[in-house]
C-alpha cells in the first residue's frame, strides 16, 4: 500500500485537501467559486439542487462538487483533476438552471430577495434568457406564514431543503419538512403546529431564493439603495457580529456575520429586532440646555458644553453609564468623573440566556466595564451624569432618582425632570469602537452611516471636550490615544485588541 492521496487538481492547479472534505470545500477555501444552492458549510450534505456540477476528468458526466469527496476511490493511485470552468461542467449547469426556471416565478422586480439571490445571481451566469418549455408554470400557495416573523412563497421555493435541515440540526426543533413530490414539492410546518424556535429567523439568511422572507423586513427598501456595516450584537453581551443594514437615517434590518468563534452563522430572532428604538419619533437630535423660566431651549454644542460644565462645578457626582457604551467611552467617562473627583459606574440589565448565545448578561460591555475597573450600579442611586441609550439599562426609576443634570440620551423620552443640559447621544449602530463580549474577546463596532438622524456629535468628542472645561491641564487624546492608554493596561495584556490585529476581529467573514 502507497501513501493515500492527499492533493486534488482543481483548473490544473494542485492542491491539499484534509480527509473527509469534498470539492466544493477546497475550492471554496482556494478562493474558486463553485455555484451551490443546496450547500452551506454548517449543515449536512444533501446534494439535491444539483447546481454545482463540475466535470471529473476522465468521466464523460458532471458530477456535483458539493458530494464529492476529494479522495479517490482506493484502487486509483493519483489525485482527482476536476474542471469547474470546462464545457461538461457548464452545461451541467445550464442544464439545472433551466430546470429550477421551468416553474420560478419571474417577479424578481417585487421579490425582497433581488440583489441578494443566488437564483437571480446565477441565472444572470448561466441562465438561458428564454424558456424552452411553453407549459403553464405550476401554482402553489403563497404567503404562507411559518410562526409570526416568517413568510413562505412556496412557487419560489427550490426545494433546497436548507430550512428543513436547519430546523433539524442547528436548533433541533424539527418545525420544517418537505411534502409532495416533483414540481407539487414544497416545505410545511411539522405536526408540531407552531415555528417557535428563538432562532427561526436565520432559515431566512440560509433560503438562496426569495422563498423565505421576514415580516419586519419585507418590502421597506430594495437592498442596493441601502448602507451596510459590520457590527456587534448589543442586546445581550455574547458579542454576536452582524451587519447593520440602514437607508435615509432608517435602521432597517440586523443580519447576522460569520465569526467560527462565537457564532459561526447565526443569531437569536431576539437580537435581529433589537433596533426599533433607534428609529424612534422622538430621538434626540440637538442639545437642549434649561433656560432661566426652566424650559429647555436648543444650543449648539460649545454653548451647551459650556453649560454643562456649568452644571457639574455646581453638582459634582457620579457618571452612571449605559453598559452598552464601548471601552473608549468608557475611559473617557472614568476621566470625567475624575475631573469632578467622583466615579463612573455601569447599569446593565440581566435577564434569560439560553446558554447559547443569548446571554443572562444583558451589558454588551459588561465585561470590558470589568476590565476597565468601572463598578456595577446595582439600584439606583445619585448621579450627576447620565448616559443612557437603552431604556432596560437605566430604567425609569434609576433616571429620575439619579438627580442629574447633565443627560446623554438617545430618546427624548428618557430625559429625567432634574436634567440641565442634554445631548443626544447617537446609538451603538451610529457610533464606533470596542466592545468586549462576555468571554473576554474584544471586537470592533462599526459606524453605519445610513442610520440615524444626521450631523449629530460624535460622542467621545463631547466628552473629551467637558472634561477639558472642567480641568484645565486637561491633554487631549482623540479615540486613538484613548486606545493606546487601554492597551498599556494590565487588565488588557491579554486581550486581543481589534485595532491591533490585521483583521480586526468581527470585522469581514
Ligand atoms: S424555502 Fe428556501 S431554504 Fe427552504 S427549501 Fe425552499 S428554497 Fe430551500
Ligand atoms: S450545492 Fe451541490 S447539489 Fe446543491
């Protein structure tokens, strides 16, 4: 007996592969693109879309590449060569797509999937552009609601079977299956009755067509008028990374990002909709200062600054902070409350986990408020700055027992009665920087400049500039001197700083 094989020839390049894998694994992890609909990295192998078909030299049939193991039969002595690009392998293809056309429906132009759909994609590709059947297409029920976020189109529906195994494997809540036969072939709900997973939204993300769409999102906006930004999860501190999707100040839609070592590729329902109140009708978009008569008139922001270090000199206090905020507010909030010689603490709410990745801990940066040595606000108590973005943070109570005077706050509605001064505080998906997920890993929080209302400060740059009121031998550091003062810490010696690596942690996929 020889060594095994233990290389594939893909195009006429060479290369490794690690026993089990098939083609369309390692031409994936090369970089070379094998169309897939049937295929995703996290579920099992079904090969039943037949899309990804390639021609193996010496066999005059496409084979498809997803089922493929790269290892040759025993009894052959020299590694596969396969084509991905040949006549045989494109016209396996063409072949499959003119099937999956046969009964698609062509709105494209209504179908939230356009411009994010594999089918659409493809069939630009390879597609023939005009069908060689003259048959009626085959009716099947639309709009057809699987649990209350999710509808279901079955006349686009390729019978992948993604959501079907998804329901099987990931969640193991079996809410899915396929009935019926050839082109009668559709998903339906399970004798269980309901699509109550917590986690049922990503059979959305999975679907390559536009068979599966969210009722949150459906119809607001086609995706190429809209901005995209890599982001961190901030409804709980598990530090899922997702995209933040937004148009015209709107916060439109959360999905989630690849990272193998927190959530390979997918996030609880709970934390998908966790944007609404930033597009709330009454968030705060100027700075408000109390005039004389106690009603609040606006101010531009030197003016207001001015005013609130007015207010602290005459009622210095604690900083209670929204555990939300990111490393860098946060040492810039310990700074503040340094200039008045009091202390910066966090409020966080706890709530169920689900020991996945939904967390009991519901402060995005609890942990990095740990590292920073930022105590816990356990009730409420007295404070004369407040920074409060999420209402579950800092809750009613703890905003109008807290006395302060100086108010950062996303929503007018959580402005308490004792407030001087207020600035509006941009949201988590509005602003930039580091947080620290609850097992200690730091990651990057992209801006999404498609969200939120416009011109509003940036958030470090007012506190900076306070703090510069309030002590004059104050040196200005900007976001990037703060970082560097955190990665001297001791406490971050062993933390791997996003703004340190190459990639940035939860940044790309
Ligand atoms: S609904 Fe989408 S994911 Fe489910 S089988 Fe149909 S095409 Fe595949
Ligand atoms: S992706 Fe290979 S058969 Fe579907």
């Amino acid at each position: 007996m020889g060594d095994a094989v233990n290389t594939i020839f893909i195009n006429g390049t060479e290369y490794p592969f690690k026993p089990g894998q098939t083609v369309i694994q390692v031409a994936q992890e090369n970089g070379i693109d094998i169309q897939h609909y049937c295929y995703h990295p996290g579920l099992s192998i079904a090969g039943n879309c037949r899309i990804c078909m390639i021609e193996v030299e010496g066999n005059p049939q496409p084979q498809i590449s997803c089922k493929l193991d790269c290892a040759p039969p025993p009894w052959i002595k020299e590694p596969l060569r396969v084509q991905t690009e040949s006549e045989v392998a494109k016209q396996g293809r063409e072949g499959t797509m003119e099937m999956l056309l046969v009964n698609h429906p062509l709105d494209c132009p209504i179908c939230d999937q356009a411009g994010e759909c594999h089918l659409q994609d493809y069939s630009y590709e390879v597609g023939q552009g005009q069908a060689s059947t003259t048959t009626a297409k085959t009716k099947l029920p639309k709009n057809v609601p699987f649990g209350s976020k999710i509808v279901y189109d079955a006349e686009r529906c390729i019978k992948c079977t993604l959501c079907v195994r998804f329901c099987e494997e990931i969640t193991e809540t079996n809410e899915l299956s396929m009935q019926g036969r050839g082109d009668e072939e559709m998903v339906v709900m399970t004798s269980k009755g309901e699509f109550d997973t917590p986690y049922s939204m990503n059979i959305i993300d999975i679907c390559p067509v536009g068979a599966l769409t969210s009722r949150d999102f459906r119809f607001k906006s086609r995706l190429w008028f809209m901005d995209f930004a890599n982001s961190i999860d901030t409804s709980s501190a598990k530090g899922v990374n997702i995209v933040t999707g937004g148009r015209n100040g709107t916060f439109l839609r959360i999905e989630p990002r690849y990272n193998a070592s927190i959530n390979d590729w997918w996030m609880a329902d709970e934390g998908r909709v966790a944007y609404k109140y930033v597009n709330s009708p009454s968030r705060l978009e100027t700075a408000l200062v109390r005039d004389a008569d106690g009603q609040f008139r606006v101010a531009n922001w030197e003016d207001a600054i001015s005013a609130a270090a007015e207010a602290l000199r005459s009622n210095p206090g604690d900083i209670l902070l929204d555990g939300g905020c990111t490393l860098e507010e946060m040492v810039l909030a310990k700074d503040l409350a340094g200039a008045m010689g009091k202390n910066a603490k966090f409020a966080a709410a706890t709530g169920e986990g689900d020991g996945w990745l939904v967390t009991e801990e519901k402060g995005a940066n609890a942990k990095g408020a740990e590292l920073l040595e930022v105590a816990r606000a356990k009730r409420a108590q007295a404070a004369s700055v407040l920074v409060i973005e999420r209402e579950e943070h800092v809750n009613a109570s703890m905003r109008e027992k807290s006395g302060a005077v100086v108010v950062f706050a996303t929503d007018g509605e959580h402005v308490p009665e004792s407030a001087e001064v207020v600035f509006p505080l941009p949201s988590w998906a509005e602003r930039e920087g580091t947080l620290v997920n609850i097992d200690g890993l730091a990651q990057w929080m992209e801006r999404n400049p498609a969200i939120g209302p416009n011109n509003l400060p940036v958030f470090v740059e007012i506190l900076e500039d306070l703090i510069g009121e309030l002590d004059d031998d104050y040196a200005w550091r900007g976001a990037d001197g703060v970082r560097a003062e955190i990665a001297a810490l001791p406490a971050f010696a062993k933390v791997a700083l996003p703004w340190q690596t190459e990639t940035p942690v939860g940044a790309g996929s």
